[in-house]
C-alpha cells in the first residue's frame, strides 16, 4: 500500500516546535551544574527570543484570525487552532521562567551575597536615602507623569516599554480638584520607564561583602507620590506591552525601497498590542483601564510573578567582578595557516583555507577585506550584508576600498527582520563613501553569505570568493557557531560573478558550475542528491545522509526525507530549533534520528554530507530547509571540494553526532529527551571543539619554535693559528 507522506499527522506544528527549543534553552538556565551568572543568561536568551516570537510569528497568527484566514498549515492546524495553543503554552512557558527565577536562581544569588530587592520595604533606613537622593537627581527630571481624564486621552504606549500605572485621587484642598467630574473621584495615571537610565541600580550594601541592587521602577514607585503633588497614590504596578511588528511590503509598487522601508518602521510603534504583561496581584480596576485602553482580550494579559521583562538578566549575568560566577570565556584561534601571513591572497592559491567560527578567529575574513581594500592589484570587490555589528569593520573596510578608488558593489538587505534600521544607516554610509549599494531582487530577501574579490595578477585575472554559513558580524562570530571557507576556485568564482549579476542586473545565469542557489536551483539541487541516496538504497548499497540546519518545517522537504527513510537511507538531522518532522513512525520515519544541542554558543551553520556510494558529498550554505530559504530568498549552498576540508566537515558532523553531554534527542512522542550517559564518557561537542583549535595553535607555536632553533647555527671559533 502507498503512503502519503504529506498526511498531516506526520507532522509537527513550526510555532509549538520552536516553543520546544525555547524550554530547551530554560533547560540550560535551570541546569545547576552550570555557572550561576551563566545561568541568568540563557534566561534572558529565552525571554529575548520570546518576544520577538510574540511580535512576529504569533502576531501574524492574530493577522491571520482577523482576515478570517482558513487554510490549515502543515500539520491540519487553522490560524484560530495554533493561536489557542499558542496562548496556553506560552502563559505555561512565562510560568515556568519565573518559577526558574524565583526557586533557583535568586537564591542562589544571595549566597554568593547579590540580592536585588524587590521594593522599598526590603531597604535599610541608609538604602532608602540613597534611592530617594538616586531619584531627585537622576531620575525625576527624565521622567514624564501622564494623567488620564476628560482632558487628556490616554497616551501612545511604545513597545516593549517598561511602564508604570497607577491610581490617583486629590487630596483635600487641591487647587485641580475642577479637573476631576467628582471630589475623590479615582483618576488613572502611567509613567514611562526611562530606558536611557541603568535598570538594575547599585545600593549601598546593607551586609559586609553583600552587593544589593534594586530595579529602577521600583525606585520610581517608591517615589510616586512626588510626580503627582497634592494627590494620594492609592496604587501603583508596573506593566508592558508588545506590539505586532510584523509587516507586509509591497516592493512591486514601491519606487525607492529605503523611503518606504523608514516610513513602515514608523507604523511598527503603531502595531496591535498582542501582549500585555502586568504584575501579579495587580489592583483589578487598574488592570481594567489598561484593557479596555489598549484593547487586549483575557488572553493576551499575562499575570507576572516577578521583575517584567527578564531581558534584565542579562545585565545581572554580566555584572562585573563575579568572573568566578562565570564560564571561563574562549578566545577564538588563528588558524595557523594565517597566524604569520602577509599575504593571504597568496595563502589562499595554495590550497582552500576552512574556518569553524568561533572556534577559528573570525578576525581572518575582516583581514580578507581589508587587504584586499588597500591591495593595489584588487580591482573590484562584491559582498552582501544581512546583519552585521554596530561598528563593523567590514563596513569601515569597504568603504575605503572605494575611497582607493576599487569598484565596491554591495547588497545590503534593508528586509533583515529588526535590523532595517541599522542596514539603512550603513547603506546610507556605504554610497556616501562611494559604494554601489543594491538592495537585492523584487520580492526576495538575501539571505546568502558571499564576498568576492577581483584582482589582477600576472598570469591575468583571478577571482578569491569567501562563501560561508553565517553574517558578516565580527561580534555575533564570538558566540554563533558557523562555517566559511576562502577560495579562488576558478568554477567557483565564475558562480559568484554571475551571482552577483543576477543580483545587480536582470541576468538569469544559464546554469551554475558549483553553487546551488535558491530561489530557482536550491530545491530541486537537493532533490537530486536526496534521490540519488535513495536510488542507492533501493539497490541494496549503504545510503546515508547527515543534516545540519538550524530548522527544517519545508513539508515538501520532509516528504522527501519521508520517503527516502521508507526506501532505508539512514537519516541523521542536527537541528538547533524548529523540527516539523516526526520520528520513529513505522515506514516513514523509523530510519531518521533528530538532534538539537543548545550550548555556550548558538549553532548555526548548516552542513548537508551524502554518502554516495562511498564517493562523499559535502555542502554548506546559508540556507535552513523552510519554505523562505528554498522559494523566497537568494540563499548559496556550497559544495567543500577540498579532501581535507572535506574531512573537517565530516569531523563536525562526527563529533556532535556523539554528543551526550549537550544534545536533545526528539522521540517519536515530539518531545525531546537528552542522551543516557550512564557508563559513557561525557562529550560535549562544543567543549571538544574549542580544546582541539587551542591544541592546534599549541602545535603549530611548539612546531615554529622547533623550527626555528633548528635552522640555528653554531659554528665553533677556530684557535688563533688556525684563524690566520
């Protein structure tokens, strides 16, 4: 009997999935064997991922609801059914952080004498003038009180905004009682949280070798009575909101992209509030006013048993003087082909040169850009940017490439999802210095990690290509795991300029050397070499694939690896976040194992190997098997035609398929589980990772000073006669 692999009960729905991944990094949070101050980390990664999971994807789910839209997504599931399910796990998520905060690690914290106090009450008489002093000086002035009544309408609440509201009447006597329809009539006010001061405030200790802090509105609630003069405060809670910043752009009708992109981001401050956070015990009349004002159902108002807005942990994690609390941190490695290079244009003719970030130093591919922006013989440079640091390097780097008067092409994506901004500003630079700034293909986000580097060189011209997994980001290199090698691959290169043309001009390249690109060529390059697997299979030879992506929700995709576990190719997937497919079902996916391993640092490069009748495959790239990568974005997947590279690759693979110490594995019920350890030795893929590229720059200094004491002479001093 025939199966249908696109049946949706094969299948896992992409916003529950992505919840998983959240719970598993509130696993590492909730971890005790962890440092402490780590911990406070990967709470605040959880709350940030939250929220912007809430302006995007649960808000495209309320979009949705609105429009009355019907179609049922990949596992049978209507836009009104995910958001119902939605709602109930996330208020069950938000408890569970704060239950992690209030059972652990706060407790913790004060036996390592940090306490945060939770409001004035818990300050000592000496505490309590200095907050107030803290306030008159620092605070009061920035601060902006804003009473509601007939006169005055309820103000624009910012997103993601700390504020506070409460509720207000005037004291007998008071010269403004005509302002209020009736005397003791209750009046609602709200101020806003200053972002632009410190949230967490140092006090003065209250125990020897104790550090105590407290939040700033707290100091502000403390004080309320001296932002509103003459009034009793009867109560005061803070709250925060979320909006939809999801929107929709219509490049077709749009002239200039970057005026229209600005004037959208406006509108995003204007989004629907899709979450309203208050503080658990809130007075009901308060918490009233706030619905009806910011139109917020029932569901959409989460009860907080805690601080609002636990991206505060991260400050707390990066508190100083508590290195001891932390992780010791890793600094990157030279690759030893480069730590004494001159000339790594030269370096690189001699053979492919591979790099593991953060593992390897990311320093080598700004240096790329770099020499290549002062070489004399560098005609041209091209690249895209999607997100890259707030004072990048690269960025710096290009624009003196076309100050030395190169010919510098740049794709700076102005669509990369809450970096418009940032991109605008750096496009704005880039042709001012005198770049040739392109903003990518109708319709479609650029998404592929390329830089190419024209130079002329005496046999002629030769094209150096860097294609890698991950963003052009010297500071998101330290802490995300990606993959990139630097090439002059002549076939290679031939890709990128045609790449690059595709990009800039209307050219359709007729066929491609060795690239996969996507929107057109990505899929179907994948089906090809799926299918050839499964053709070995089918013929009785070993069949294997081993996927490394941060999600895989592409049902096409997962129907095909459905298939080809039917027909028996072993299947491993080492997936970081979402996963729609289901394991261990019997004929559809008994011969596929998933993965996910949350560490110290993100993974995030995407490494594709097929076995190929023993004639191995190997492929990067920047593209995840979703829908968008495969069919909206310009994505490049590369094949790693180098043998020894080749084998790095496989070393990756081999390594974090071992992993028992930091990996998840999901079982056929949708959970995941960690690896039984029990008897095994711990492996951390991670840790291996990062004692093997010290180990090689340990090596590679023994062996240069070898070398060095070798190619010493000594010549013996002849006796006087002999000299003559």
């Amino acid at each position: 009997m025939d199966i249908d692999f696109s049946d949706p009960k094969y299948y896992e729905n992409r916003e529950l999935s992505w919840m998983k991944f959240n719970q598993r990094i509130l696993n590492e949070a909730k971890d005790n064997k962890l440092p402490l101050l780590d911990r406070f980390k990967f709470l605040a990664i959880t709350a940030s991922n939250l929220d912007e999971f809430f302006m995007v994807r649960l808000a495209s789910l309320v979009d949705m609801v609105h429009a009355g839209y019907k179609k049922r997504d990949i596992c049978g599931m209507t836009a009104g059914e995910q958001l119902d399910a939605l709602r109930k796990e996330t208020h069950q998520f938000i408890d569970r952080q704060y239950s992690c905060l209030n059972r652990s690690l706060k407790s913790q914290l004060e036996k390592n004498s940090i306490c945060i106090l939770h409001s004035y009450k818990d300050m000592t008489d000496e505490q309590r003038e200095y907050a107030d002093a803290y306030f008159k000086d620092n605070v009061f002035p920035v601060l902006t009180p804003m009473a509601v009544d007939s006169s005055r309408p309820f103000p624009h609440i910012a997103n993601k905004t700390l504020n506070l509201a409460a509720l207000l009447t005037p004291e007998k006597g008071s010269r403004l009682l005509k302002d209020f329809d009736k005397p003791g009539e209750v009046q609602f006010a709200t101020v806003a949280v200053p972002s632009v001061l410190p949230r967490l405030v140092s006090l003065p200790s209250s125990k020897n070798k104790e550090q105590d802090f407290i939040l700033l509105e707290q100091i502000i609630a403390g004080n309320m009575d001296k932002l509103f003069l003459n009034y009793k405060v009867i109560c005061t809670y803070p709250y925060r909101i979320m909006r939809n910043a999801d929107f929709e752009l219509d490049e077709e009708e749009t002239a200039d992209l970057m005026k229209e992109m600005e004037k959208q981001l406006k509108k995003r401050e204007w989004g629907e509030v899709i979450r309203l956070d208050v503080e658990d015990g809130i007075d009901e009349k308060l918490l009233d006013i706030l619905k009806k004002n910011l139109k917020v159902s029932d569901d959409a108002v989460y009860m907080i048993n805690g601080p609002l807005d636990l991206t505060i942990c991260m400050k707390i994690a990066s508190l100083p003087g508590y290195d001891d609390l932390r992780e010791e941190p890793f600094t990157p490695q030279l690759n030893p082909r480069v730590a004494d290079c001159h000339d790594l244009f030269a370096e690189i003719r001699k053979k492919d040169l591979f790099f593991q970030h953060p593992y390897d130093s990311f320093d080598t591919i700004v240096d790329f850009i770099k020499q290549a922006s002062k070489d004399p013989q560098v005609l041209a440079i091209k690249q895209t940017l999607y997100r890259v640091s707030g004072n990048s390097p690269i960025i710096a780097a290009l624009a003196r490439a076309a100050e030395n008067g190169k010919q510098v092409t740049v794709l700076v994506e102005l669509k990369a999802r809450f970096d418009e901004e940032n991109n605008i500003g750096w496009a704005k630079k880039l042709e001012k210095a005198g770049c040739h700034v392109l903003y990518g293909l109708v319709g479609l986000k650029t998404h592929s990690k390329i830089a190419l580097v024209v130079r002329q060189e005496e046999d002629g011209i030769r094209r150096y290509v860097h294609l890698g997994t991950g963003n052009y980001n010297d500071k998101t290199a330290k802490i995300y795991t990606d993959c990139g090698i630097l090439t002059c691959s002549e076939l290679i290169g031939e890709d990128a300029t045609a790449l690059f043309n595709m990009l800039s001009g209307y050219s359709e390249p007729a066929f491609w050397n060795r690239l996969l690109v996507s929107p057109i060529w990505l899929r179907n390059g994948f089906y090809r070499l799926i299918d050839r697997e499964i053709s070995h299979a089918r013929s009785g030879k070993k069949a294997r694939i081993v996927a490394k992506m941060n999600s895989l929700c592409d049902k096409k995709m997962i129907a095909k690896l459905y298939e080809a576990s039917n027909a028996g190719v072993e299947i491993h997937l080492i997936i970081r976040g979402i996963c729609c497919l289901r394991t261990g079902i019997p004929k559809v996916s008994e011969n596929i194992t998933v993965e996910s391993i949350v560490g110290t640092f993100l993974e995030h490069s995407r490494i594709f190997y097929f076995y190929n009748d023993g004639e191995e495959e190997v492929y990067m790239g920047s593209a995840d098997w979703m829908p968008r990568n495969l069919d909206r974005r310009v994505e490049v997947v590369f094949p790693v035609e180098d043998a020894d590279i080749r084998e790095e690759a496989r070393h990756i693979l081999k390594v974090e398929m071992a992993d028992n110490l930091k990996a998840y594995f999901l079982k056929p019920d949708g959970s995941y589980e960690r690896k039984d350890r029990r008897g095994q030795k711990s492996i951390g893929s991670q840790m291996v990772f990062c004692q093997e590229a010290i180990e090689r720059t340990e090596e590679a200094e023994s062996r240069k000073n070898r070398e060095n004491y070798e190619g010493r002479l000594f010549t013996p001093a002849k006796p006087p006669e002999e000299a003559e």
